[in-house]
C-alpha cells in the first residue's frame, strides 16, 4: 500500500502519544527523573516535538549533536496532542488552503501551535518520498504541554544508540526491530484538513 504523502505515524495508545525531543543532559536528565521538564526548561519559546522516532535522529544525529547529546520519549495525553493540532497553523504559505498570504500570516501569529511536514527518514537517515508532522507548541500550547499533557519522560538515548550501531554494522534488519512501533495516528479528516 502506497504511503499518503501527510501521515503521522507514532507511537501511541488508547490515551497518549508518544513524541520525541533532543537535550543537553542539564535539561534532559532531570526531566527523566523527574518526569517533568526543569526550570531551566524555556517556556517562553517555541518547542518544536516530533512523533517520528527517525525523523528525531536525523534532527539530532542519534544524539550526537552539541545540545541533544539526550534524547526524550515524552509521552502525552493524546486530547491535548489533539488540542494542538486543532488550534495549529501550517508553518508556510499554501495557495489554496489559505484565502491569501496576509490571512495565513495572520493565522500564524495568533496559533499556539504549527505544523511543519518534513521529509520521513530511512534507518541511514535518508529522506523518504511522503512526510511526517513536526508541531511547533507556544505560548499557551508550551503551558500546557509541560504542565497538562506529559504524562511520562523516558530517556532513549541508549536505543538511538544501540540502533545507529546496528546500521553501521550494516544489520538493518536487526536495527528495524529496535525501532519503536510507529503506526498511523487515528487523526480525523477534520482535525487534518486545515494543515495539509
């Protein structure tokens, strides 16, 4: 079956989703233990959060790179991941989705939350041919995301680890089991319409 060119796949259940970002350990590691984001987490920016486990290691080169040398699976309730996504605005300009460029730059800067759909990646972090959603959260959306929505904070840097050995040992196949089980998220056509 040919993949549709906007899908989220991720890791989810019945009542969360699981989304990944990539820290220093001054941030990453007490926010594992304590299952919340730490002071020195900034709220007054944007966050930018990805359900695509590869598309992470590509951003953050398995945890290698300056500042993301730790990678979180933050688990959120899927009502809130839903909330953001309601009350999101595509981060560029789409003739024909938007009633022109001065009305979507309006959109953009009253919305919480933006959706930027991004190339999903191999295991040797090459782009594939359909995209997978990054959701920028602000403002309110930032709020509620470290106060309502987080349900738990795991540390993954090991299995990004681990995985990106296996494909340098050239065992895709062993690297492909390691991968968190991402599937289609259940989003309705009319909780998507407005963001692809």
């Amino acid at each position: 079956m040919e993949e549709p060119q906007h899908r989220i796949r991720a890791l989810h259940t019945a009542s969360t989703i699981t989304v990944y970002q990539a820290y220093s350990p001054e941030i990453g590691v007490p926010a594992v233990r304590r299952g919340r984001f730490p002071a020195v987490w900034k709220r007054d920016r944007m966050t930018w959060i990805k359900p695509s486990f590869l598309w992470m290691m590509y951003r953050c080169g398995w945890g290698t790179k300056p500042g993301q040398e730790t990678v979180l699976a933050v688990e959120i309730a899927r009502d809130g991941f839903e909330w953001a996504l309601r009350n999101a605005c595509l981060s560029s300009y789409v003739r024909g989705l938007h009633p022109d460029r001065s009305a979507w730059q309006r959109e953009l800067k009253r919305a919480p939350a933006r959706v930027q759909w991004d190339p999903e990646r191999d295991l040797r972090l090459q782009p594939l041919p359909y995209r997978s959603l990054q959701l920028g959260l602000s403002g309110e959306a930032v709020r509620r995301y470290a106060d309502e929505w987080t349900v738990s904070i795991r540390d993954v840097t090991p299995l990004a680890t681990e995985i990106r050995a296996r494909v340098g040992d050239g065992d895709l196949e062993a690297a492909s089991r390691l991968l968190p089980e991402e599937r289609p998220y259940p989003a309705e056509d009319a909780l998507m319409a407005h963001l692809r």
